[in-house]
C-alpha cells in the first residue's frame, strides 16, 4: 500500500508536526453525504468530487480501473486512487470513481481525540423497523439449506436477512458515521455513495474483514468466518470466546473459507503464508475466528483490485460451491443483496489498495435505513443459532442509529 505522501497530488496531508493529534478525527467530523469516506487501520481518506468515473462494461473490472487512473494521471494528477464500493455481483455496475479532492491522515487509532464519544443517537421510538424475512421465515430458509446439505448438494451456504428502518426526522448520516468509527475505530469504516450523486443514496458501515490489500510486494488477507456473539458480563464473553476456537463447526466453516483465499491467491504469489489453527478477532459486538494470510507477489504483480476480484466472493460471504450457493442465496433471500457482501475500498495506479469485505453495514436515503446481516450456514447449523447471530450483527448499526430488536 502506497505511503500517504504519494497518493496524488491533489491530496491535502496532515500537518507533519502533529500527525496525530486530530488529524483522522478532523476528518471525520468533515464527511459530509456525497463524499467518500474510508478509515481503515493503515490510513483515513476523504475524498470529495468526481474526476473521472470508472464507467460500466464489457470489459473486467480492474482494466477499467486501471483506464480511469490512467487517464487521470494523464489529465494531471501525479498519482491518483480509485474509491468506492463493488456489488456482491461483480456484473452488476460497480459504484466506482477517482476523487477531484483527496485528503488523508493516519489511522482512527493513532488519534486520540477518536476516544471522546460520539453525540448520543436518537430515541428508539423514532424508528419503525421491519424485517425482511421475518425472523421465523429466515430460519426456515436455514432448515431448508441444512436439509439440502445432507441431502449432498452443497456444503455451505450464507444466508442473509435485512431490517428496514423508517426513521420519523430525516437521516443524520454524519452523525451515524461518527458513532460507528468511535465504536469500533480500529476496523474498517465507510460512507461511499451507493450510487450515483443524484439518487442520493450512501452506503456506511463499520466492517472487520479485509479482503486484501497490497504494498508493492506484499500481500495480506484476513478471512473472517466462525462467529459468536459477544457477552457484557466479563467472564462469559471469555468463555465464549474460548468455546469457539473449540467448535468443530465454526473451525470447519473457517478453514473452508481459508483454504479458498489460499487456493485464489497462490496463483499470484511466489510465496505464501498460510498459518495452520485461526486466531480470535472482536469487535464490540462478535468474536470472530481469523487467519491472515501473507504472501509475496510473483512477476508481474498483480493489482490490488486484480487480487479481490479473484478472491471475491468468499466462503464467508457466498458459500461452496460457489454457483450452487449463489443459486441457494438468489433462491432463498427475498432481496437483492446490493452493495452488500461486495467490496470497498481503494486503489492507485501502481497497483497497490485495500478492499474491505461490505458488512455491518446499511444503505441510507431521506428516511429510510436498510441494514443488511448473514450467517454462514453448514450441516451442523441450527435456525435459532443462525437467527440468533445475525440479531446480534445487527447490533453494530442498531446501537449506531438507537434502534433496538
């Protein structure tokens, strides 16, 4: 990944003699809807205007991109990026383009002012929320999966189910995103638009997983799959944590998803390191189980985007096999997953990024909320288990906007 001072000339950097103090939480508090705003552990980005769109078509993704940072750079800017977000369909358009505006600081975690808290949302009365399914059909939609399971047509699959929040004052997205960035400071936090500028339509949200990301050489990607909720009481949320790196269920489900980014990425790296039990990752909400993966990229390098489109998607957002899952999802879910399960992130023009896998994450317009949450399903789930933990991956956005189950 591509150090601060050579993102592009158009980026405005923090002051060199307090890189700290400030700098990411100055940031934050100027996001304003229509911006790009990404933190992750490596950098804050803000970014306003259009450039260059990364128009839709035939051609994949990444040579898209790699036109649309070409040409910028042609038009004047030294070294520009890409930002925005890629759909769970990689067909499907991609909400994608280079910055006129770029201003970056270093991590949300090494600000620390990102400790003071954020303004209190609003009452939960203020919401009208709705599932979608309901809670009952979305665990008959696991059963049915389970059953078919056993039946041997497909070994995993990720079921998803959405709330649809009516909120009675029109959305403060500036300030759903301070809480969510405050909240969890050290994960990924974006507000991208989620379409184009005139629909009016953003897409938040505070994600733990990295899909990859690429500096020069190095490459890095953190499956995620294998979850528990997190408990208030000290001694238990230990226990729990200690019980999933036990479950043979979970440490099935993660090491399928493992041995997928291991498969996708050998092909392009001259070496590769794959760590043989997962470790434990949290957030305020859930314990995770996590592998990162590291590697050296063979010649000739390919992209950061080259590298999460190849990945995408994943066990852990999709299932296996890959077109017997995405037949069970489009059977079972009664939406279209969007944005949702797809990618953010950034990229420039020698290749290096970082993309983010879109969970914990809603889309927002006027007064209307529609957060999205899924569990990975295996022969060993159980429907109350899976409606359980997609509750409690609610819980990230709930608790951002004051919204309760």
């Amino acid at each position: 990944m591509s150090t601060a001072p050579d993102v592009a000339t158009h980026v405005t950097l923090a002051d060199p003699a307090h890189p700290a103090v400030g700098a990411a939480t100055s940031l934050l508090d100027a996001y304003t809807p229509g911006a790009r705003f990404l933190a992750t552990p490596t950098r804050t980005l803000l970014a306003h205007g259009t450039h260059r769109p990364v128009p839709h078509g035939a051609d994949p993704l990444p040579l898209r991109v790699e036109a649309a940072l070409a040409e910028s750079r042609a038009a004047g800017q030294r070294a520009p990026l890409v930002m925005g977000a890629i759909p769970f369909d990689q067909t499907a358009p991609a909400v994608l383009a280079v910055p006129e505006d770029v201003r970056t600081a270093p991590p949300l975690t090494a600000d620390p002012l990102i400790a003071l808290p954020a303004e209190a949302p609003a009452d939960a009365a203020d919401w009208r929320i709705r599932p979608v399914p309901d809670p009952e059909a979305y665990g008959e939609g696991v059963a049915a999966a389970v059953a078919r399971m056993w039946r041997g047509e497909f070994s995993k699959v990720v079921l998803s189910r959405t709330l649809e929040l009516t909120s009675r004052a029109p959305l403060d997205v500036p300030a759903m995103l301070q809480r969510l960035a405050r909240r969890d400071p050290s994960g990924y936090t974006f507000a991208l638009p989620a379409a184009p500028a005139d629909e009016g339509r953003t897409l938040l949200g505070a994600s733990p997983e990295l899909l990859v990301s690429r500096r020069g050489e190095r490459v890095v990607a953190n499956p995620l799959a294998g979850s528990i909720p997190r408990s208030p009481d000290l001694a238990e949320d230990v226990r729990r944590a200690a019980a999933l790196l036990q479950s043979a269920k979970d440490l099935h489900e993660h090491a399928v998803v493992v041995d997928a980014v291991h498969q996708a990425l050998a092909p392009h790296c001259a070496a590769l390191d794959v760590p043989a039990k997962p470790t434990l990752v949290r957030t305020a909400a859930m314990w995770h189980l996590s592998t990162t993966v590291t590697g050296t990229l063979a010649e000739p390098h390919a992209s950061a985007l080259e590298l999460a489109c190849a990945l995408h998607p994943t066990p852990a957002v999709c299932g296996t096999p890959v077109d017997s899952a995405r037949q069970v999802i489009a059977d079972t879910e009664p939406f279209d997953r969007g944005l949702y399960t797809g990618m953010v992130g950034w990229g420039d023009a020698d290749g290096d990024g970082e993309w983010v896998v879109t969970l914990r994450c809603a889309e927002a317009a006027e007064r209307k909320l529609r957060l999205y949450a899924g569990a990975g399903i295996v022969a060993a789930s159980e429907p109350d288990a899976e409606v359980a933990e997609t509750a409690a991956k609610f819980r990230t956005f709930l608790d951002a906007v004051g919204a309760s189950l």
